[in-house]
C-alpha cells in the first residue's frame, strides 16, 4: 500500500514563509552594518593634503574605503585619493582613513590595532578615540600605519637635514625614505612638502625614546628595534560606551 504524501499546512506555509523574511532582514542588516564601517560621514567641512595639494570638502561628503583605496564622494562625482588623514577646520581632530597600529613605549611593548575611520580628538593632552557611539582616552604615544605615515599622539621634535621642528599632539609625518618627507603641523596649520637627499627623519619625544620615520625604528633606553607593521594582525583597541 502507499503512503499518502504528508499535505504541507497554511500555517507550515506561513512560517517557512516568516523565516525567509527573517533571514533576508538579517542579511541586510549585515550588509548594512558592513557598509557603515567602510563608510565615513563626518557631517562637517573636512580637508586633506595629499602629494602636495590641498583638498577641500564640503559637510556632504561621504568617504568610503574599499580594498585599501579611500574613494571620496563630495556630492558632484567619486574621486579616489591616498589615505592621508581627514582634517577638520578650526578643530584639534582628525579621522583616520586606514586602519593603525597604536603604539605607547613607555607603557607597553604590545601594540594595538585602531580601525579606519576613528576619529581622534586631543585636549590637554588626553587624545580621545571615538569609532560610531564607542570611545576610549588614552595619554601619548602615536599611530603606525605599518608602511610610511606617522601621526603623533603628544609633541614631538622632527628633525632632518638642518632642521628642527617641534609638532604639536595629532601631527603628522610621511616619509619617503631618504627621498622626501610631508608633515601637517597642529600648532600653525602649516603643511610641508620637502624633498630630501639621502637624509633621514627622526622625530624625537620628550618621554626618552625617539623614531627613525624612514627605518620605521624606535630608540630607547633599552636598544633599537624595529617597528611592527602587521596592522590587521593584532587586536583592536577596547572602546567602551
């Protein structure tokens, strides 16, 4: 004799049918959530300095970053452009636009990753990290990107050829071994595009401990070593609400 196939209910219908929604929503929200954290709206007029040139953006723009290329969309078309910082007028802040190693010597030998698009903040010399509604406060230190950019988390004294120059918290240096360096200076404003000829930059901290931006080396009391730049293979720094 044969079994009668079991008959599928409206009911059985309706809830394969309520899963289906459920699992299409989540996928969205996944998608959605993934987007916001490749994306950057910092509602505000915002700027940048790239090989030289100063780029302006309005409180529209909306920055982006895909495989490692920050893709900028000022309301009148997308332009692509290095990941240098994102600057802000008039204010002691900047948003990074690649994901950084911070690093403290003068507390720990362990670094920690910051993510793209955190927003620093520095007053009185208390630097606040702020990602989405998360933020931490940290004292000091400065950011890696593993490759060639320095930002400064406290003041610094940058040194090449015959000059020295003292930088103020969230400054930053990018160096081009022996070849060039470009550093924005919190202190005045001032952006600098200098060439070099075979001469290194060092940047030297009032906590005893000094870099070469070129070697990616740190100097301290203990010796010399050079940087870690495995950026997306260490942890991500704690943020609390």
């Amino acid at each position: 004799m044969r079994r009668r196939k079991k008959q599928i209910t409206a009911l059985q219908m309706i809830l394969v049918g309520l899963v289906g929604v459920i699992l299409c929503l989540l996928v969205l929200l996944l998608i959605s959530y993934a987007d916001r954290l490749r994306s950057f709206q910092p509602k505000e007029a915002t700027f940048q300095y790239v090989a030289g040139v100063l780029l302006e953006y309005s409180e529209d723009t909306t920055y982006r970053s895909e495989d490692g290329i920050l893709k900028i969309d000022d309301g009148a078309g997308e332009n692509e452009t290095h990941g240098n910082p994102i600057l802000y007028k008039e204010e002691n802040k900047l948003t990074l636009t690649e994901n950084m190693l911070l690093m403290r010597p003068y507390e720990s030998s362990v670094p920690e990753r910051v993510n793209c698009f955190t927003t620093v903040s520095e007053k009185g010399g208390l630097c606040t990290l702020t990602l989405e509604n998360r933020f931490t406060e940290i004292y000091g230190g400065f950011l890696f990107n593993g490759e060639d950019t320095y930002i400064f988390l406290e003041e610094v004294t940058l040194e090449f050829a015959n000059n020295k120059i003292v930088l103020a918290p969230l400054s930053y240096a990018i160096v081009g071994y022996q070849q060039y360096v470009e550093f924005y200076n919190t202190a005045d404003g001032e952006y600098h595009l200098v060439g070099l000829d075979q001469v290194d930059v060092t940047a030297s901290f009032k906590r005893g401990y000094s870099l070469d931006l070129g070697k990616d080396t740190i100097y301290t009391k203990d010796g010399e070593a050079l940087l870690y730049s495995a950026v997306d293979k260490v942890n991500a720094i704690k943020m609390g609400k």
